[in-house]
C-alpha cells in the first residue's frame, strides 16, 4: 500500500493535471490506484477518481477529525497498491498561523513523503532556494521529489535539473514541457467538471501520454513505497447498521448537477437508501422515488436545456408541493427558485422556491461556512446532534426576491450562506441550502435526511409515482 502526495508552492502549479496524469498512467501498468483530494473539493475529484477508477476520497481537516481522516485514509488503502493524494493550494497554505489544516499538516498526520510540482515559467537558478526554503520551513515534512512542470524545453530543463543538483539533494522525478492540449477548461468555480463532457476520458489519455512519458515513474514508486503502512486509529465504525427498510432516492446526475461525496452516497446506502440517478435534461419525470436529492453543478451552463425540459420541472414541483421530503445544496437550490439569470439571459427554474437566482463577476460565498441549526430545520435529530455545523460553499449566484416570511433551518456564524446570516431555504418538507455538508461523524446528514424520509412516508406522504 504505497503512497505519496502530490503537492505545489502555490496553486495553479499545475498538480491537478499532475495527478490525472500519475492516476491514469499507474492504472494502465495495471496498479490499483487509490485517490485522495485534500479540502472540499468536487471537480477534482471527479477527474481523479476518473482517471484512476476508483471513486476519489476528501481528506478534511476543518469537517473532519484528524482521527477520523487517520481512519478513512487507511480504510479506502485496503486493496489499493497505490495511494495518491492531491494536495490544494500550496504545501504549506491553510487556514491557520500554525498551519493546522495545511496541506503540511495532513502530510504529517498521515507520514507520507510529499513530491512538489513546480511551475518553472520564468525560472532557473532561483528554483533552489524555492526548494530549500520548502525543505528548513518544517524538517518535519519529507519532500522526496520534485517535478518540474510547464518546462520551456530541453534547454530549460537542462537548466533547471544543473541548478537543482548542485544547491539541493532533491531529485527531480519529472520534468513535463508546456502542452496546451492537456490543459483542463476552467472556468469561473475552477476546473470544467469530468460529468459535463462526454470527452473526458479522451482528455485523460491525453494528459497520461504526455505526463506518463515525462516523469519517473519507477522513481515514484519508489517514494511511494518507502511510506509507512498506513494504519487505522480504531475499526472502521460506520454509523449505524443498514436499515431493514430501503428507501427509493431519487438523485439527479447529470451535466448539470453531479457534485457528490462519495463517502455520502455510500452512507446514504448504508443508513437503507436505494439510489436512483435521474436526468433533469432529458428525462421526462421523476422515477419513482420515496425522497429526492437534487446536489450541487452548474446549472448556469445548461440553463436552456433545464428550462426547455418543463415537463421534469413540473414534475419536481409537484412533488416537492406535495408533501415529498426532498434535499438541494448549492446548484440543486438554484435549480429550484424561480429563474435563473446568467450573462444578461434568462431561464424559467422549478419556481417551488420564492427566489430568483442571479449569477455575480465574483464569488458570493467562498470557503469554509459554520452553521448553527434552528428550530426551523425539518429533519429529525439524534442525540449527536452538534450544535455547530461544519460545511463549506463556493457559489458565484445570489438570491434575489426572496419571500421575507422565508423560513431558514441555519444561522450562519462563519461564511456567508445566503445573505451573510442565513442559510437553508425550508419549504414544507424540502431543504435547500448554498453550503454543501459532509457526513462525518459531526455531522450525520445523511442519516437524518434518511429519517426525515421515513417519517413523511410513515405520515402517509405521497411517493413519487410512475404513470
């Protein structure tokens, strides 16, 4: 179970494409690659998760415990021979003046060596203090390598592999030349997420062929194994045991919308869902489903296709004004208000929720987000139930109209939600809220979504019915 983690100075270093590319290239030698993306995170896991064949894992500090991260790593290790963990930001960025949640941090907490891409646009000799100031900052962190990333061409590389070996006794593990045919479409939330294009997997051979070809892959191996067997704290402990009782959720995945934690989806089933995907852009209506969960996306770029599909907004309408207990985050949410307005164009929504959704030039709401639950949250409790929530948001769009007799399920003590103080949309038996949960063992989402189910379907509440 060999492992090591891809890490930057600084962002858009390029380390995403790195890591793509390291995935698909150790899967095609036939290895079992395992994916690990530090932070909140959906568009880059998509890829990773892609590119390596198996489903990609957030590691957390600020909705996680360092114990729980500890278990999670070494549980989703087991049958894989090969973990890659993609840092965020820079190696050493992070919330804190300590560091505490940095990308450093979690490289200790777990003792894995870390590989630094470095962006060498406009650099030579002084790449080698970049290294050793990377090196003395914490002798705790083991930088076992470098790649040498957006390289100019042999002469460049020359340049850079002389200087790097004369000041430093790092080895160069990589050097990838500029191609702008591996290059990701970004756009205003970062990376074009992997379920929007039918083109993806192409995109990734791509980036496998030109990284795979650059790096020194045995030379990585070889980092990756000398890393300790990672180790569980305590057994894998899940929340409860599966429900004798499945519960039919309907879940809407597609180009639009398609951010969802593994983990989550997982628990979902666990606590006794039975998870039925759907299409709002070309499915006519709803399956048939006890509950409906409508996840993040980007609606904004299929706001056409989502208006021109009126007959599954009726349908989800119906449902929702129906008693049927349903859950939106971020995309979803903005799905289900009124209209949505994007770059001076205007589409019909749902129009369950009284709001018109209008997309801004800068973020409305960007990072980690602490919530208090009021009394207004539908959803049955537990006896660990927190009194804060941890969750994070990043969401360009803004609530406009806004019904005043709006009823909210959280107060927002850290971020912004919806309007800097609230947050969670509460209409009859839906959710709706810009933060995006993690069901951690704070924060037990899907479980008491699942009991909110059952108790309207135990309350004679109407299912989702096929014709």
């Amino acid at each position: 179970m060999a492992h090591l983690m891809i890490s930057a100075a600084h962002k858009s270093s390029g380390k995403t494409t790195i890591s793509i590319g390291l995935c698909a290239t150790f899967r095609r030698k036939g290895h079992v690659v395992q994916p690990f993306k530090k932070g909140p995170d959906y568009i880059d896991p998509l890829w990773l998760g892609l590119a390596a064949g198996r489903s990609c894992y957030n590691l957390d500090f600020f909705t996680m415990g360092a114990e729980e991260i500890t278990n999670l790593f070494a549980h989703r290790m087991s049958g894989a021979d090969l973990g890659i963990i993609e840092g965020n930001k820079g190696l050493y960025d992070g919330l804190d003046l300590d560091g505490s949640n940095s990308n450093a941090a979690l490289a200790s907490l777990l003792d894995v060596p870390v590989v630094l891409v470095l962006d060498t646009r406009g650099m030579t000799r002084g790449i080698a203090p970049l290294i050793l100031g990377y090196q003395v900052f914490d002798e705790k962190i083991h930088i076992a390598g470098v790649i040498l990333n957006s390289v100019g061409g042999s002469r460049h590389e020359s340049k850079l592999c002389n200087v790097i070996e004369h000041y430093t006794e790092v080895p160069v593990v990589g050097a990838v030349p500029r191609n702008d045919r591996i290059r990701i479409e970004e756009r205003h939330l970062g990376l074009m997420p992997s379920n929007e294009t039918r083109a993806a997997q192409q995109h990734i051979d791509r980036i496998a062929d030109h990284v795979g070809s650059h790096v020194d892959l045995d030379a990585l191996l070889g980092i990756a194994a000398a890393a300790p067997v990672p180790e569980s704290v305590k057994p894998v402990c899940f929340a409860r045991k599966e429900q004798p009782e499945q519960l039919r959720i309907a879940y809407a995945k597609d180009a639009a919308f398609g951010f969802y934690y593994p983990d989550d989806m997982e628990s979902l089933r666990r606590a006794g869902a039975s998870l039925v995907p759907f299409d709002t852009l070309n499915d006519g209506k709803l399956p048939e489903a006890d509950g409906l969960f409508i996840g993040g996306g980007f609606p904004e770029t299929a706001m056409d296709a989502l208006e021109k599909n009126r007959s599954m907004r009726i349908s989800i309408k119906a449902f929702i004004e129906g008693g049927g207990p349903a859950y939106a985050e971020c995309g979803g949410l903005m799905y289900l208000c009124r209209s949505l307005q994007w770059k001076g164009k205007q589409s019909d929504m749902v129009g369950i929720l009284p709001a018109d959704v209008k997309m801004h030039q800068k973020p409305q709401g960007r990072g980690y987000v602490r919530l208090c639950e009021t009394e207004n949250h539908p959803w049955p409790g537990s006896t660990r139930l927190p009194q804060q929530v941890s969750a994070h948001e990043f969401h360009y769009s803004g609530l406009e109209n806004l019904d005043a007799t709006q009823k909210f399920a959280y107060k927002v003590e850290r971020g912004f939600g919806m309007d800097g103080v609230h947050d969670g949309l509460v209409y009859k038996n839906l959710l709706a809220n810009y933060s995006h949960m993690r069901n951690v063992g704070s924060n037990y989402w899907a479980e008491r979504f699942l009991a909110h189910v059952r108790a309207c379907k135990n309350s004679s509440v109407s299912r989702i019915k096929r014709d």
